[in-house]
C-alpha cells in the first residue's frame, strides 16, 4: 500500500523548509524530499539570508544555533570599468544593535541542512538523496502526491507543495510551469576564498562578528546584463559573477572567465590577495520577474520560492521571498485542512496572502527591471567607461583646467552617447523602478 501524508514538498531549500516547519507545527504529516545528498548539497546563493523572513517561521533561530556567518553592517555598492571604479557604501551602527542580523551570511551547505534539521524536530519528515520525478493526478484532474527515483517510490499526499528551485526541470516536465527561457535565468558561478578571521575582519574594516556585502555592476560582466558579489563569511569570501543566460549564448563567453578576470579586477585582487580558492559551483537566478510567475496554485498543489518565480532582482533577494511564500503556502494549506477543502477554490488563499504582502507588492514594482537591463546595454558598456574617464579626469592634477576637464568629459560623452540616449536611459531606469 502506498503511504499517505497530509502534505508532500518537493525540496528542502527556504521555500520548502519554511513550509515543513510551519505545517508540522501545525501537526500536519509532512513529508519533505530533498534530491541532494543532504539539504544543502546541491544548493548555492551568495549566501545572504534576512533575519525578518527567518523569525517569521523561526522566532528563536539564534538561540537554536543558526550557522551565521557574518552579521551584514554595511552594504557596497559598485560601479565598475576595467581598470578603476566608484564605491558607494553605507554603514550604520543600528546594524550592530537594534537590528542585529537584520541581513547575515551563511553557508548555504551548512544553513540547508540545520534549517531541515529544526522542520525534523518540529516532526516533519525529511527524505534526502530522492528525487521526484513525477506528480501524478487523479481523474478530476487533482494533484495526488508524488512519484520519487526509488524502487515503490509513490507518496499519497492531499496536498503537495512544489518547492523545487529554479533549477528543477519538475515544473515544466509536468506542466505546472513552462521552462524558463533563456532572458528569464542568469547563471551564475561562486568562488569560496578562505581567507584568516583577522584578514578579513582588517581588510573590511569590520569586527569578529561583523561583515560587509559588496554588490558590483559595469563591465565586469563582459558588456552583459549582470551582477557580481563579494559577501564576508567568518573565514572566507563568497565571489559570484553571473549573467543573463541569452547573453552568454550570444556573446560566447565562459563563465569562468568572467570570474577570473573579476577577480584580478584592481579593487578585487587586494581582497582576495594570499586565499585558498575552495568551492566552486554554479546556479541559475530566477530572473524573469513579475510577468514569468507561473499559476500559484492549482487543484491538490501550489508552486513557492524560485520554482514561482519569486526573485527580486534588483535588490538580490530570493532567500527570503521563498521563506515568505513557504510561510504563506503552508498557512493556506492549514485553511485548506481545516475546510476540508484541497481544491483550487480551497488554495485560494495563497494568491491573496502574496498579493497582499511585500513579495508580490515588490515583483509587480521591479517587473520592468530586468528588461531594463537586458535591453540597455550601455549600462555594462559605455557608461562604465564614461564613468571612469570622468572620474579620472577629475581626479588627476595635472595643470589643466577644471573648465577644459568638464568639455572633455563633455566631448567624451558625445562620442560615446548622444545626450538624448542618455535622457532615455535615465528615463527608462526611472520608469523600471518607480
Ligand atoms: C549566485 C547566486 C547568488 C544569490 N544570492 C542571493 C542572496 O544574496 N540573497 C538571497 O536572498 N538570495 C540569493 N540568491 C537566490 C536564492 O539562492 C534563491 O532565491 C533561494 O535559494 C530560493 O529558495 P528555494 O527554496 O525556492 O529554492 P532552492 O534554494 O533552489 O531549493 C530548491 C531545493 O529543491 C531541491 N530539488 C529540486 N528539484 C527536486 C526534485 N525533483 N526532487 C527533490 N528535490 C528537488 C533542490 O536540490 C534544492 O535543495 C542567489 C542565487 C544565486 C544562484
């Protein structure tokens, strides 16, 4: 006889996790598989979490032990050409205070794997190394469970959560979402750099507990939409350098390279000077914003984190959109249990919970963004090189005046681009953000 949960999740990342915590808080059978090894094996981010989503599910996670490796005081951002660049930072101390952990890093390997642990406390079951691979359906058409990798491998489940990642070919092999195209996924690799506690902690001009996240746009991204990072763990430093995954079709570039010469880059190389390269892996980004979100929820199942489309792009954040929409997913299908109701109709709280919280508020305001980016690529081009010319025009004494420096930063923009592509550039960039 196949064995019957309540509840059946596919993947235990954030999304999934979240989810597995809060049902099994609830009492409800909940069965959770992880296709890695372990949670965490297979997964990767630049390894920032927020505080806020995490104690949404987990109010005591500090006390519990949660593998924190830095908590974030200080945000960077820059903006780069090939050779210089400028950095934009902001500090404050209420990050070492009143909101403490507000944003921290974590090793995602470490942070997958205690956060299951804490759902298998609560009483959900995790089932690692197992792989679904299907989600059958009954005769009205009803989500039923799932089918995994192993031998007898069919789960019965009233409801069954897809928390699968961006990275899962699941969703779209059984029709629950489309396949992404290629403009809605950046991939990206990460490079852990170890590096001494104390060099660390000297180079950032942090203490023990304390860290910094650099953000870097221009062209280190070989003139393509994309984004690179520097996040401060305890002992290491997580690089990722990634790029929207038609513009690496178009432009035959490797990711790696793109990695290598990031980190040769003049304002990288003497961060990572003298650390032992020791992981490196690569991941796809669920870049296709507001208008790629897939139907949430359906008869017997709802979609959450990455494999939704949850990603807010500009400002980086994904771990705490899937930790938000597990909640959310898992609260609705509380309702459901108790309305006896596991229909569409019955889910339809979940639509309502996003479209009412900052998850949905912020994808439908950045929904322009990634076009944005991918549409203008004077922003990973021209602009940096602009950028820097001004800059050290600006900077170097050397006899002639500021009033010729201004006409050569003048004529420089000129010959690179008009004034009136620049007006609408910056009018696009608004309108993409407003
Ligand atoms: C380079 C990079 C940097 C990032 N930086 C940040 C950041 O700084 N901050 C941030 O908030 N977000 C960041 N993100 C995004 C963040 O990692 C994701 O948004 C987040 O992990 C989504 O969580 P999830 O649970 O939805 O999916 P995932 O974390 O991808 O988890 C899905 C899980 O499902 C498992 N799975 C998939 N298919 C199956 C199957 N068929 N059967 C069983 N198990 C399956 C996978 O193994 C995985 O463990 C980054 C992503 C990348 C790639």
């Amino acid at each position: 006889m196949k064995e019957a949960f309540d509840v059946a999740i596919v993947g235990a990342g954030p999304a999934g996790t979240s989810a597995a915590c809060i049902l099994a808080d609830a009492g409800i059978k909940t069965i959770v598989f992880e296709r890695g090894e372990y949670p965490g094996a297979k997964n990767m981010s630049g390894g920032v979490l927020y505080g806020y989503d995490l104690a949404q599910v987990l109010p005591d996670y500090v006390k519990r032990r949660c593998p924190i490796e830095r908590n974030i005081v200080e945000s960077r951002i820059w903006y780069l050409d090939k050779e210089g660049g400028y950095s934009l930072a902001y500090r404050d101390s209420i990050f070492a205070a009143e909101r403490k952990h507000n944003v921290f890093t974590v090793s995602r390997a470490k942070f997958d794997c205690w956060y299951a642990q804490q759902a298998a406390k609560k009483g959900a079951l995790v089932v690692p190394a197992t792989v679904v691979v299907d989600l059958p359906r009954d005769e009205k058409g009803f989500v039923v469970g799932v089918v995994t990798g192993r031998e007898d491998g069919e789960v019965r489940a009233k409801i069954t959560l897809l928390a699968d990642g961006i990275n899962s070919p699941l969703a779209a092999s059984t029709g629950f979402r489309l396949e992404p195209k290629a403009e809605e996924v950046a991939l990206a690799v990460k490079e852990i750099i170890e590096l001494p506690a104390e060099v660390i902690e000297g180079r950032f001009n942090v203490s023990a507990e304390d860290g910094v996240t650099t953000e870097v746009l221009g062209a280190i991204t070989g003139g393509m939409s994309g984004v690179a990072v520097i996040y401060t763990n305890k002992s290491s430093l997580s690089l990722s350098v990634g790029a929207n995954l038609a513009d690496f079709a178009a432009e035959k570039i490797k990711p790696y390279e793109l990695m290598e010469e990031f980190k040769q880059h003049p304002m990288v190389a003497p961060l990572i000077s003298g650390g032992k390269p020791m992981e490196y892996t690569a991941h796809w980004l669920a870049e296709g914003g507001y208008d790629a979100i897939p139907k949430l929820y359906g008869d017997g199942y709802l979609i959450t984190g990455d494999s939704a489309m949850l990603f807010n792009t500009p400002h980086r954040e994904g771990s705490n959109l899937a930790m938000a929409s597990g909640k959310m997913a898992a609260e609705t299908i509380i309702e459901a249990m108790k309305g006896k109701d596991c229909s569409r109709d019955g889910l339809a709280g979940y639509g309502r919970r996003l479209a009412e919280s900052y998850v949905i508020k912020d994808m439908k305001k950045y929904r322009r963004f990634g076009r944005f980016l991918y549409q203008n690529k004077e922003i990973f081009n021209q602009l940096p090189h602009l950028a820097a010319f001004a800059g050290r025009e600006i900077i170097t004494v050397n006899g002639v005046s500021k009033k010729e420096k201004q006409k050569l930063i003048i004529r420089e923009l000129r010959r690179q681009l008009s004034l009136c592509r620049l007006i609408r550039l910056a009018w696009r960039g608004w309108r993409s953000v407003k």
